[in-house]
C-alpha cells in the first residue's frame, strides 16, 4: 500500500543543508496500523508529509497503492492525494470560517464521495464521525469556540470523510484528555478493524502505540528499529 525507497530530504538554511531524512526504506501493507515513534526533531512530519505528497524528497521514492508519486504532475498528484488519502496535520490546519460540521464535510465538497458507492450525501457520515469523537454538541462551532482537543478531534474526523483507504496523522491525540484520547482511539481501532483503513499514526504516546501492529522508530532521519507487535486490546468507551 505504501512503498518508501530511499527517501532522503535535505533543506537549505542560509548556507547549510540540513540533512533532515537520510535514507528510509519501508514498506506498509494493506489495513495495516503503523506507530511512528522518535524524539523530537527525528524528522516524523517530515516524514508524513513526504508519505503524502505534500512535499518532495530530495531522492528516493513513495509508492501509493502501485503509484510512484514523486514523478506525478501536480494535478495528478491532488487528484491521487485526494482518493487515497486522509491526513491530520500536527496543527489541525481547519478553516476559521466554516463550522466544524463543514470542515469535515469539505473534502466531500470538493471530491464527491469515489469511494462510497450509493451515499449520496455525506452529511450523515459526517455527523457519525463528529459523533464519534464526541463532539455531537460541537457541530455548529466555528474553531476559534472548540478547543486544541476538539480542533484536533474535528481535523481527524475530517480525515476519514472519504473513506481513503490510508490515514495518515501526526500526533492525533497530542492534545487530548483520556477520556477524549480513549474516543480517538476508539474511532481510529474501529476504522482500522472495520473498514480496513490503512492507518500510520505519528505519536509520542508510548500507550497509543501498543494498539499498532508495526512500530518504527526514527532517530536523526534514520530509522532505528521497525518491528511487528501483537497489539494491544482495547474495549471501546460504553462496550
Ligand atoms: N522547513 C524547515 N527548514 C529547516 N529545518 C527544518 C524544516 N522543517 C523541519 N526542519 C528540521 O528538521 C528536523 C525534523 O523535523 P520534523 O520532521 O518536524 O521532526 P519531528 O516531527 O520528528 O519533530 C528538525 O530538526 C527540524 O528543525
Ligand atoms: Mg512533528
């Protein structure tokens, strides 16, 4: 599902290059749910934004579902970005002046719904998803009245309005309360489970990363272990 071969980035600061990614190999297959761990400044979002296009390496490639994207014209590339996958930016990255019920309805908005044969609509989906993460109570809310915790919450629901068959999020329960991360992880374990989400999360919660299958470690742009687990079992909030 997703193929990276020795991706390298390197960023030009004034006179120096910054060497951030220093050649990562990995492959991630079908429905599989992937922690990527590290200290910070290990180079994880880069990562994740090289993982979605978002950014291009200064060599190497990324395979998405047999499509090498580094090669990919931008039109190509947004179309591809926008049928396979979900991303939830570090900074959430919601519009101000569209309510939390349209910002997760605005990738339906823009792209129709390829991947959900015969729903016509996604509102329904939508209002499931802020259900989900326990914002019921919030839709109507523009972001600057929801919290980090519930932007957040509203930035992943906005991930999975499509049904990508790859969500990729940096942080996701970063700002989260336990009770709220439980909801979070909750919703991320039943789209996995479910309905076969490929997920790779970014995460400094060592409790996260035990409900993944995969676990791979980044230190200064290398990584430093990559490994199978059983994962952990979670019982859903109200099971
Ligand atoms: N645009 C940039 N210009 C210069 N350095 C950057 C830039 N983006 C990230 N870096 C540097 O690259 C390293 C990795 O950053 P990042 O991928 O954000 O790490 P992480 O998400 O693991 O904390 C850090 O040392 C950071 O300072
Ligand atoms: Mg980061």
């Amino acid at each position: 599902m997703i193929v990276v071969s020795g991706i390298r980035k390197s960023l030009r600061t004034g006179s120096t290059t910054v060497e951030i990614l220093k050649g990562i190999d990995f492959t991630i297959a079908r429905g599989e749910f992937a922690a990527i761990m590290g200290a910070s400044g290990s180079g994880k979002s880069t990562l994740l934004g090289l993982l979605a296009g978002l950014d291009n390496p200064t060599s190497g490639t990324v395979t998405l579902n047999g499509t090498a994207i580094s090669n990919l014209a931008e039109d190509k590339l947004a179309q591809l970005r926008g049928r396979t996958i979900g991303f939830v930016f570090q900074s959430y990255q919601l519009i101000p002046t569209l309510t939390a019920l349209e910002n997760v309805m605005l990738p339906y908005e823009l792209n129709g719904s390829p991947n959900v044969a015969g729903e016509a609509n996604g509102m329904a989906r939508a209002r499931q998803l802020l259900s989900a993460v326990g914002l019921d109570s919030r839709v109507d809310h523009y972001p600057v009245q929801l919290s980090g915790g519930e932007q957040q919450r509203v930035a992943l629901a906005r991930a999975f309005i499509l049904r990508p068959p790859i969500v990729l999020a940096d942080e996701p329960t970063g700002n989260l309360d336990t009770a709220n991360g439980s909801h979070v992880l909750d919703l991320l374990l039943h789209l996995n489970r479910v309905e076969g989400t490929t997920l790779v999360l970014v995460t400094h919660d060592p409790v996260l990363a035990t409900y993944a299958g995969r676990r791979i470690t980044l230190r200064d742009g290398l990584v430093i272990s990559d490994e199978t687990q059983v994962p952990a079992q979670h019982t859903p909030a109200g099971a």
